[in-house]
C-alpha cells in the first residue's frame, strides 16, 4: 500500500486501559468508523485511509472526526457530515463550515 493523501480518524472515546469512557463511543462512532470505510470504498477514494482513534479530548464536541495531514477537525460528526466533508475531500478542500473553530 502507498502512503495515503489522508489520513481520517474518528475518535473512539478509548482511553490508555482499553476501555472506552467518552461520548463519542456513545455516539455511536464505530459505526461511523463503518460508514465511513464503505464510503471511501464506494468513492474509489484510494488515497484515503480510515482508522478508529483513541480519545481525541474533544468530549464536549464528540463525535470527533480529524482529517490529516490538512489537521481539519469536525465535530458533532454524523453519517451527513461524513458525506459532506468527503465531498468536500474529493474537491481538493475543507468542509469550512463544519471545522470546529
């Protein structure tokens, strides 16, 4: 596999132990996590790699989402969003109004 062009993260609420004990997990971001790979998948986005995180500290925001190497942090993602900034993410840009500022 090649580097990818980005790299997304969904945060994953877990903490050093293992166990997961934010909002995010309670938001259901692993199912996020799913959708987000079958999106990438069915946009032929080959450059884009998908990964759960640990908890990305942004609890009052969750579910977080961060794509890298840009550093663009989403907040309150939901499947919408996801759609939204990987159309954005085929457009060469952010999803400016749903970085969290």
């Amino acid at each position: 596999m090649e580097k990818p062009q980005h790299h997304v993260f969904v945060c994953g609420s877990f903490r050093a132990g293992g166990e997961p004990k934010g909002v995010c997990h309670k938001k259901d971001s692993a199912g996020l996590v799913q959708y987000l790979e079958a999106e990438v998948s069915d946009r032929g986005l080959d450059g884009v790699t998908v990964s759960a995180a640990g908890c990305l500290k942004m609890c009052e925001q969750g579910p977080v989402m961060v794509v890298y190497p840009a550093g663009h942090w989403y907040a309150a993602v939901d499947e919408d969003k996801i759609d939204r900034v990987l159309d954005a993410l085929e457009d060469g840009e952010p999803a400016t109004e749903l970085l969290i500022k």
